[in-house]
C-alpha cells in the first residue's frame, strides 16, 4: 500500500441523537454520551490491553472521559465473521485484516443522522448501512489526510479525504477508532498521519457544500453546532 503521500458492540443511547433543527443552515444538538455495553479467511489483530495515555495521539490536549482511560480496546465488537455480507464485502476487496469493526452514527450533507456500520482493515475504511446490507463507502486509507475532533468529551470526528469528500460520525469509541488509524498508518509507512484538535473545524460534506462544526462546554455536557458555510 502506497503511503507515501504523507496515514462491548456499542448501543447508541436512544436520546442521541437528540432532534435537531436546520434553521437558517445550522444544526444544533447537546451531546449525550452513547452507553457502552456491550474465521475462515479474516485475521483479526489481538487485543493491545490496556492501551496507556502515551500510546494514543490525545496527550496534552483532549479532554478525555474517565470511562475512556485504560479501556481495553478489542477492536471487532460486532462480530465480523457471524455477519455473511460483511464478510462478502471484504472478500470481494480483497481485504482481510480487520482492526475495528463498530456500530456509529454518520452524518449526511442534509444534516442528518444515519446508523452506519464502520468498520477499518489495513487498506481501507468502509461504511456500510446495516438496515440494507450494502457497502455505502470505501475509502483507501492512502486517501485520507487527516483526523478533526476536538478538545472536549464529545463523540464527534471527522475523516478529511481532500480527493474526495469528507465524512463527520459520531461515537462512543471515537479514541480506538483514531488510534486504530493512527497505528495503521505508522505500521505501513512512514508518514505520520495528522490529528486536529480544535472546537471549531471545517469538513467537505459533499460538491461545493462546505460545514462547520462547532463545540462549546456547557454545563451537563457539550454543544454542539454544525453551521453551512456561506459562500
């Protein structure tokens, strides 16, 4: 894979997504934290324990969730190989390391929120619908240039693909899920893929349509906004 350009099964709580309004090109909700609970032809990465502060890209900077420190991180929390149509999507890529398989929520160019299965190997990313079984997205890791979260206790995060157009999700396990990708990066090359932290950061969501997501800590929790760039 060429590099070289720079790299419990989750239930979301039923309250989140919470509604949200799209008034004057904005979308606004506060971030209820997600309950955690929880082959022929795959190999799946073992369990790393314990993963300490100092092996994830978060040190200095995020605001982290106790429950988030010193989780064990197990990487396929739905089962992969008990699934026949993720395990046909995968074999007719080819792909056949799996490091993270989950349950998150992704959001569309309107504004809205799906349920989407993301799961990650090697090569790519993939976000499938689990409602219609279908693949939606395949996204080469090679093609993505960054990671956008930002500073608090949010679930939010945004993959930056520049070739293409970007992708905003949501969840519980949003520090595996960075670190899965920080660590595949380091594993197949050299180039140290890029983490942003801020509480306001831009996203493509699709064409022309440029977003912006903004946070803000509350009491109870954080805001959270989703504005349309005017242009």
């Amino acid at each position: 894979m060429d590099l070289s350009r720079s790299r419990r099964r989750v239930h979301i709580d039923d309250r989140s997504p919470a509604p949200i309004h799209d008034a004057g090109g904005a979308v606004e909700r506060r971030d209820i934290a997600g309950t955690a609970d929880v082959v022929q032809g795959l190999k799946f990465r073992p369990s790393d324990g314990n993963v300490t502060e100092d092996q994830e890209p978060f040190m200095g900077v995020k605001v982290r969730r106790k429950a988030s420190l010193h989780r064990d991180y197990k990487g396929d929390y739905i089962d992969v190989p008990s699934l026949p149509f993720l395990m046909k999507i995968l074999q007719k890529q080819g792909d056949q390391n799996v490091l993270f398989a989950d349950r998150v929520l992704k959001f569309t160019a309107s504004g809205k929120m799906k349920r989407r299965i993301l799961l990650m190997t090697d090569f790519a990313i993939y976000i499938i619908d689990p409602e219609t079984d279908t693949l939606k997205r395949r996204i080469a890791l090679a093609a993505v240039d960054k990671i956008c979260l930002s500073e608090l206790s949010d679930n939010f995060f945004s993959i930056i693909i520049p070739t293409e157009y970007d992708v905003l999700m949501a969840s519980t396990r949003k520090t595996e899920i960075v670190t899965v990708l920080v660590e595949a990066f380091k594993t197949a090359s050299d180039y140290e893929l890029e983490v942003v932290f801020s509480n306001r950061f831009e996203y493509s969501a699709g064409g022309e349509l440029i977003k912006e997501v903004q946070f803000e800590e509350v009491e109870g929790g954080v805001k959270t906004r989703i504005l349309r760039k005017q242009e």
